[in-house]
C-alpha cells in the first residue's frame, strides 16, 4: 500500500503514525518494520524519529493484526453480498464504492477486517486495490479504490492540490441559515487515550475551510450541503458544531439528548459526490 500524506499529518512521527495506522500490531513488529527497511519513505529508509512531510510518498507493508494474523480471512455471505451490492461503477483504473455506515475502510482497533481487505476477499480477481482516500466509520457514501498505481499517485496528486471537488449531505441540529455560509476556523487534532481521536476549533490549529449551504428545514432539522476546501480530520463534524448545528447522530462531537430524541442510531454524514480532472494523456487514466 501506498500513502500520501496529507497537510494534517505533516509533522508527526513515521513510528506514532504507523501505530495509528496498524492498531492491532504490536509495536515491536512496527519498529522491525522500519529496522529492516519494509516501510518507506519516497523510497528511502527512515528512522521512528523521521517526522512526516506534506506529500510524503509512505510504501506500508502489508502487517497484520492480532485479528487476523492466523488462518484464511473469513468473509461472511452478508458481508461478501454487502460489498457487491456497494459498489457502484467500476472500469480499468478506479472502483467507486457507496460504503456503508458503520463499516470501516480497514481494519485495526478491535476490528478485524474493514472494507478494504474485504474487498480484496471478495474482488480477488481485481491484482491491485488500494483506498485513496479513508471515510470515518460512520459516514456512509462515495470512496475510491484505486486499480492501477499510477492512478492512485495521480489522485494523490489531485487531493494535495486541492483539484478533488468533494460535496456532503448532512443532516444537523436546529435550522441552519439560508445563505451559502463559509465556516473559516483553525482546527487542531488530539489524539487522546484509547488511541481516541478529537479535534476541536483553536487558534493554534492549522486552517480549515468549509463551504456550507442549507437545502432545507425540517421541524428541529436542516439539510445541509457541505463542501471541505481543506481536508482535516473530522473537518465537516467539527466545523458544524462548533456553529451550533452538530450533525444528527454524531455521538463525539454532536448532542447527546437530541440524538437519543431523534431516534436515529447512524451519524447523519453522507459523502454525496466526488469529482474531479481526468488525465489527458492517452490510455492513462480516464472514467
């Protein structure tokens, strides 16, 4: 697997990042894993103190977790039919998959198999599959998965330059203004105990836009459409609450009794549409 990374992860440690990424590995198949030169960086190998930089080229080594260190991965009838039904187009260079709620894009963290390795399971036809982008657990909608590795470094490329267009549908708290409103507020990220990820709105943080236009009003709800001209962790989430209107649903950073009011079990966050440039070159990559 290869990873770009991103401007939220610049400056963190390739030892700390690898940890988060391959939760149910130890650490000391992690620090072997960069002693032996498995893991790396624009090719090169690195040391744990090796601090990331904005479009880092990471090659991951396929480690396993506890989970799933022994015997064949299991993939079940549901989960097998669920991924199929999933996915919605597909050609030489890319699949678009309309994920699920509730499942996540890998595995790791007490969780055995996400999406993606399913995915390999299940389409083991397909040589190459690999994620260009993650969706949090519970937010449903539009993921690519990559065919080619000159595709995924090309939209990579897209994601760093901010040429991806993305649009959300959320349902939130209360009723949202009418008017396109841009919400500009520096966002920081902690990662707390438990390997438990939060951010929150502070000066210190770096910069994170998000566009949002309100579709509709309901009797204590709002349809909102949102769109990340920056892509921090959490971004949609945390901007809308911190404007008063938490996504329905969202039991980190949303309102506890209005979500147990509603009835309503799923985060309210759906990754509507992503577009973006086709290559120009003949034969390379095209939809």
């Amino acid at each position: 697997e290869e990873y770009i990374v991103p401007g939220d992860r610049a400056g963190q440690r390739i030892d700390n990042f690898l940890m988060g990424h391959f939760k149910g590995v130890p650490r000391s198949r992690i620090y072997k894993a960069l002693r032996k030169g498995e893991v790396r960086v624009n090719k090169s190998r690195v040391k744990p103190t090796y601090r990331l930089a904005t479009g880092d080229c990471i090659r991951i080594p396929p480690l396993k977790t506890k989970e799933v260190s022994t015997g064949s991965v299991y993939i079940s009838h549901k989960l097998r039919q669920t991924i199929l039904d999933a996915i919605i187009f597909e050609d030489d260079d890319i699949m678009v998959l309309d994920k699920p709620a509730g499942l996540p894009v890998h595995g790791g963290s007490g969780v055995a198999i996400g999406l993606i390795e399913a995915l390999r399971v299940v389409c083991n036809d397909r040589p190459y599959l690999e994620l260009v982008h993650r969706l949090d657990k519970g937010t449903s909608g539009c993921l690519i998965v990559a065919k080619q590795r000159h595709v995924l470094r090309y939209l990579h490329e897209l994601l760093l330059s901010r040429r991806m267009d993305k649009q959300y549908l959320a349902l939130v708290k209360g009723h949202f203004p009418m008017a396109l409103r841009e919400i500009d507020e520096p966002l920081l990220k902690n990662d707390l105990q438990g390997n438990e990820r939060m951010v929150r709105v502070t000066a210190s943080g770096k910069k994170s836009v998000t566009h949002v236009k309100c579709l509709a009003h309901y009797d204590a709800m709002s349809l909102v459409l949102a769109k990340p001209i920056t892509g921090r962790t959490h971004q949609i989430r945390v901007h809308l609450a911190y404007q008063g209107y938490p996504i329905v649903g969202d039991h980190k950073y949303g309102d506890d009794a209005f979500n147990r009011a509603s009835g309503i079990k799923r985060l309210m966050l759906h990754s509507a549409s992503i577009c973006f440039p086709l290559r120009d070159e003949p034969g390379s990559f095209g939809v």
